[in-house]
C-alpha cells in the first residue's frame, strides 16, 4: 500500500491511499485526537472512498477493517491507565 502522509499540529493525521490491495479507489482517510478530560482522548476516524472491483459493502467492509486494525494497533501502542 503506498500512502501520501500529512500531519498537522492540531493532533490530524491526514492520508491518501495511492495504491493497494484494498477493493476502492478515491481513498482518502484521516483520524484526529481530542483531549477529553484528565488522561483521556477520544479518537475521530473518517474516511472516504469509491469502491473498485467489489460491490460498496464489500469495500466498506475491507476499510472498516483496516481501521478497525489501526485503532486496535494504536490501543496496543497507548494502553489506558
């Protein structure tokens, strides 16, 4: 997968994906942190997308796993206290 990053100062990760195995095309996702009190966040994920080769369930459910993954890496990565 080949992805153009950008990140912002206000805690956004922005992305494109250029290339890939996923079944869509037109990806564009990003997920953003928002402080929510004391030692909490709240994560935001969105994404964008046009399906390629799958019917639109197929591909909504291919993306919604991919982030499902990515906010299961990122628990791993930040665990809660």
């Amino acid at each position: 997968m080949t992805e153009a990053k950008n990140e912002s100062a206000e805690k956004t990760y922005r992305y494109e994906v250029i290339e890939g195995d996923l079944p869509v095309e037109h990806f564009k996702g990003s997920f953003k942190l928002k402080a929510r009190g004391e030692g909490r966040l709240m994560l935001i994920w969105s994404a964008s997308f046009a399906a390629k080769g799958k019917d639109d369930a197929e591909a909504k459910a291919a993306v919604e796993g991919i982030i499902k993954a990515g906010i299961e890496s990122l628990k791993a990565k930040f665990p809660a206290e």
